[in-house]
C-alpha cells in the first residue's frame, strides 16, 4: 500500500497542490477500489471531519483529469473510481462489488 508520502509525491508529479482532501480521497480510492462517490465521501468524512460533498467531487474530477485515478461507469450503474489507470479494463464487472 502507497504511503502518504507517496500519495503527495504523486500529486506533486501530476502537477497538483497536496491538500488534505486530495490526500484522503485519493487514499479513500485506493483502500476502497470500485467505489462511488457517497462511499468516498463517508471514508473521506471519517478521516477529516466536516468535508462538503462538493469539495469531494471537486478533488475526483481533478484527480480524474490528472489521471490519478479512473472513473468508470457500468451501463445502468452511478460512477466509480479507482486508482488502477495502467490497463483497459473498464468493460469488466467486479465479482465482489457488481
């Protein structure tokens, strides 16, 4: 599992400021694969507190267009993400989770 050293050199690479909330999604995502945005809201709440849910889909689309982290969308399912970015697997549907 990265490190939160890890994670802020990441976003330092991809050219975006460490901030907390970037830090606790982006760990929220990893720890949590497949996840939607409510879950990583609630993980990113129990981690910092009062966050607006606004702030959270602020930092996924930033972390999205980095490409830190992917978004994908089953047909007939809401948005999830996951920091696996290296491969194209975004048709497969996760046995655990649906």
């Amino acid at each position: 599992m990265p490190t939160p050293t890890d994670f802020e050199r990441m976003l330092r690479g991809a050219a975006l400021r460490v901030t907390a909330p970037r830090l606790a999604v982006l760990t929220a995502v990893h720890e949590h694969p497949h996840s939607d945005t409510d879950s990583i809201l609630g993980f990113v709440r129990e981690t910092l507190g009062g966050v607006s849910h606004q702030a959270v889909y602020d930092v996924l689309k930033a972390l999205t267009t980095a490409g830190l982290i992917r978004r994908i969308q089953p047909m007939g399912s809401v948005a999830l993400y996951e920091t696996r970015v290296g491969d194209n697997h975004h048709h497969v549907v996760c046995r655990t989770c649906g």
